[in-house]
C-alpha cells in the first residue's frame, strides 16, 4: 500500500468515525435493534464498512448520555441480546442534527462543484481574475 | 453452558480475555457490560456465518469484530472526551470569574485585580518554596547535632562551652537529666521529622506547581478567546455567516467579482 492509500484510507476511517454515531442514531430511529442487527443495517449494502466492535462503545455512550436506552431480553436461541432504542430525548436530537448534517453535504458538495467549474476556465481568464483579487 | 465447539469456545474466550485485559482501566461494571455484549455478538455473527468449517467461521467473525485494542481504543476516546468535559466546569467557573473582572466598569481594574491576584500566588509559591527549604536544612543540621551528641559528646560539649549550641529554660533542664545518647536520639528523632515535614513540601510542589500552571494556562486561554471574539465581531462584516444556509450563501462567482471578499473559512 503506497502513502496516498494509506493517507486516504485513514481520512475515510475518520470521516466513517464522524457519521456512524448519526447513522446509528438514524437505524434506532426507525425501531429497536440489538447490537448484532444494528450492525447488520449498518453494514448491510455495503456502503459502510467498519470493525462492527467499535458499534458497542458508541451505544454505550449514547445510553450514558440518555439518548438511547437499553435492556437485556433473553433470547431462546443462545445468550441473551442487548436492544436499543432512541429516548425522546435522542429523537430530538436526532431530529435536530439532520439538517445540520444535510447542510454540511450540500457544503462540501457545492465547494467540488465550485471548484470544478473554476477549473473549467480558460487560463488567461483566471489570471485575469487573480490580478483583479490583487488589485 | 457453551454454545459452540470445545475449539471454538477456546478461541472465543481468548478474544474475550484480550478485550478483558485492554479493559482494565475501565469501571468493572463497564467491563462485564461489554464483554457481555461482545459475547452476544459473536455468537450472532457466529451463527449467521453458515458456509464454512467451525473455527473458519468464528476467525472470519472476529476479524470482522475487530482487535481487541481497536474496540477499546474507540471506548478510551471517549472517556478522554469525558475527562475533559469534567475539566471544563472548574474552567468555565474560572473562565466566568476572569471574565467578570474584565467586565468591571473601572476600566483597567480588573487587569489590576488579574496582575495583583497573580503576584500573590507567585508570593505564596516563594513562602512555600523557602518554608520548604528552610525546615529541609534545619532538620538535617538537627539530626548532624544529634549524631554529634551520640557519637562525639566531647565536642558538643566543647560547643556549647563556646556558647554554639545553647539550651534554655525548661528544654535545657529536661536535657540535662538525660545521657548523652538519649539526648542524641531525642535529637535525631525530632529533627528526622521536621526534614520528613521538609521533603514532603517539596513533594507537594510538583502538584502545587502543576496547579498553578493550570490556573496560569486557563486565565491566559480565556483572556485570548475572549480578545479573539472581540477582535472576530469587530472585523468580520456579517458574523451570522455559519448560520447562513448553503443554498442561500454567495456563489463563487460572486465572491471572487468582489474581488475583497473574506472568507472566515481559513
């Protein structure tokens, strides 16, 4: 593995870091999951790969923080299942940051897009541009 | 009662060891709570992972799971975080008394206050400091003499012929009851534990200096973010920029035919 693979793996794992704490809020907003199918919904098409044991540390801290809440059923085909659901509170959070969430996409999204269409110019027209900044 | 194969349950609980020992530093609550989980996870994944040999089946799960250390280290980022949201209430408190002197309407009062409250701790830490020394070398010169008693009681006496060493009042009577080596001992005794007093200052130090250096670091980083904000709402034209929405804020056209634009995103 050559440096920009290693440098784009390691931002790729911080950027999945930063949203799976949403994603997760966003899977228990919609019913009750138990560790082992939350990171099933999570990891199912593909789209988010992940070590699934870094999953439990997150709920942990989102139960202590009362945006989740948590109990253990007994289940009949082996050790009993942690389940997990959203809190009143977590939903309004949730609730909360999803714009915030929406907007920051729409950000990055119209930077590229901004920064492509720059890009398209003729080089004398950037120059141009340059020399007017200057000035 | 085990739920997979002998081989299989070994490997199982070797992982859960690992996990076990990387969390030693977490509340034993904690540690049974998640390695209770983990152990439902496994088996899960265990079960769903149908297509293959027994010990493939629970390796290929724990690759997914992940190393012990990269599970606890996402739970080690997380109580660092709440270390530090715990130090930010003494901040904030510290931070709310700095800002209120710099509010005072006499103007430079509360540097004068700041500057005043600052040469009093860096009086306090001198007194220490020499209070410190002070009872280090008395207690040592203290236990010389006591030895001196003990060993050489000629030369104390010729000492204190010539008036170097003097006992007064009650403590020179009792003395003098006393053999030359219980009076060396006493001695000894004493002054062992005004240098002990003496080093167990300086000890404290570390911590009183760590102490300090903290209060030093937080009034200078509130006094700078203070100053900072000011300085930000001065200069910059419309303050109300992060909460603009993204389809409402200027193209880039825009921004660069204005040619002096700023941007606070740098």
């Amino acid at each position: 593995m050559d440096y920009l693979d290693a440098e784009k793996e390691r931002r790729v794992t911080q950027l999945r870091k930063g949203i799976l704490e949403l994603a997760i809020m966003g899977s228990l907003y919609r019913q009750q999951h138990y560790g082992y199918s939350l990171v099933r919904v999570l990891t199912g098409d593909g789209s988010l790969l992940l070590k699934e044991g870094t999953v439990y540390p997150i709920l942990t801290r989102l139960d202590k923080e009362g945006l989740v809440r948590s109990e253990w059923v007994e289940s009949d085909q082996g050790p009993p299942r942690k389940y997990y659901s959203l809190t009143a509170n977590g939903r309004k959070i949730f609730e909360s940051l999803m714009p915030e969430f929406d907007q920051l996409v729409s950000l990055v999204k119209q930077s590229r897009n901004g920064a492509k269409s720059r890009q398209d110019q003729p080089l004398g027209e950037r120059i141009l541009v340059k020399r007017e900044e200057k000035g | 009662m085990s739920h997979y194969p002998e081989v299989v349950e070994k490997i199982v609980q070797d992982y859960l060891q690992r996990v076990a020992i990387q969390l030693k530093r977490f509340p034993n609550s904690d540690q049974k709570e998640l390695l209770k989980e983990l152990g439902s996870h496994i088996y899960e994944s265990y079960c769903a992972e149908s297509d293959s040999e027994p010990v493939d089946r629970i390796l290929e799960v724990l690759r997914k799971l992940g190393e012990p250390a990269d599970v606890v280290a996402e739970k080690l980022h997380e109580s660092l975080l709440s270390l530090k949201k715990l130090k930010k209430v003494p901040l904030s408190v510290l931070g709310g008394i700095v800002v209120g002197m710099f509010g005072l309407p006499l103007g430079f009062a509360g540097v004068a206050i700041l500057l005043g409250g600052l040469g009093a701790m860096l009086g306090l830490v001198a007194a220490f400091f020499a209070t410190a020394t002070l009872l280090l070398v008395t207690g040592v010169t203290g236990m010389g003499l006591g030895l001196l008693r003990m060993l050489n009681p000629d030369l104390w006496d010729h000492l204190v012929a010539q008036g170097f060493i003097q006992f007064h009042g009650r403590i020179g009577q009792f003395f003098d009851l006393l053999s030359p080596a219980t009076q060396g001992g006493i001695l000894v005794f004493l002054f062992m534990a005004v240098a002990a007093a003496g080093l167990g200052m300086l000890w404290l130090s570390k911590r009183l200096l760590k102490g300090l250096r903290f209060l030093f670091d937080l009034m200078l980083d509130r006094a700078k973010s203070l100053f900072g904000r000011r300085r930000r709402r001065a200069f910059a034209g419309d303050p109300g920029w992060l909460k603009t929405p993204v389809s409402e804020a200027p193209s880039e056209e825009a921004s660069i035919s204005s040619s002096t634009s700023y941007s606070p995103i740098r």
